[in-house]
C-alpha cells in the first residue's frame, strides 16, 4: 500500500495519505477502466458543486464573473471551470463563456432553459 501511494509511515506506523492517488495514475489500466474511474470520479468530485452552481445561475444571476463564483464558492477558478464543463456535459447548464464572464442558463431535464428568481 506504501508503493501505491495509499499508505505512509511516520516511523512508527502507517497511516493514509491525505490524497491518495488516483488508480489509473498508479496502476496500467485497460482504457475502458480508465473510462470508467473518471466518469464516476467525476461524478464523486463534481456533483454537488455542479449543482451549487446551477443555484448561483437560478438565484444570482445568469452572467457571473469566474473569479466571482470561485470567491463565492471557495473554490479556485480552475476548479470553478472544471465544475461547469462538467454541468455542461450532463445537461445541467448551458455556459456560454467570455473573456472574463460567463453566462449560464439551467436547463430542465429536456433541455430547456429554466427560468430563476435572480
């Protein structure tokens, strides 16, 4: 378990890592596998924040600065835009994105944009 990353010893014991690596990083996969472990690792990491984010759409306003929703989010940008590709690609929202701004429009679960309080 030390090898894979999973595992470190303080000396006296073994505990687990903080953030243990990821299998497809450690381990040669099939690429159907590999497939696999993302999507659902996707779906771990992402959902609920993906779903914040659609609360910020419906309640803030549709046209959000990146920077703006990492701030409200405490999240980074990087992970505020990860959090959006993923909305996007499960129907969540539509992001129509600018230099600086993004718009985004919640979508029902036909397609339709949903109309907010905000």
């Amino acid at each position: 378990m030390v090898a894979l990353g999973v595992l470190t010893s303080d000396g006296e014991r073994f505990v687990g890592v903080e953030r243990p690596p990821r299998a497809q990083d450690v381990v040669e996969l099939p690429a159907q596998v590999v497939s696999s472990l993302e999507a659902s690792q996707a779906v771990n990491q992402f959902t609920g924040y993906a779903a914040d984010l659609v609360s910020v759409a419906l309640w803030g306003g549709a046209e959000q600065a990146v920077a703006g929703l990492a701030a409200r989010t405490l999240a980074s940008e990087a992970d505020v835009q990860a959090a959006l590709a993923y909305a996007e690609g499960r129907g969540l929202l539509r992001v129509d994105r600018g230099p600086e701004r993004v718009v985004l429009a919640p979508l029902d679960r036909r397609g339709n944009h949903v109309r907010g309080e905000g």
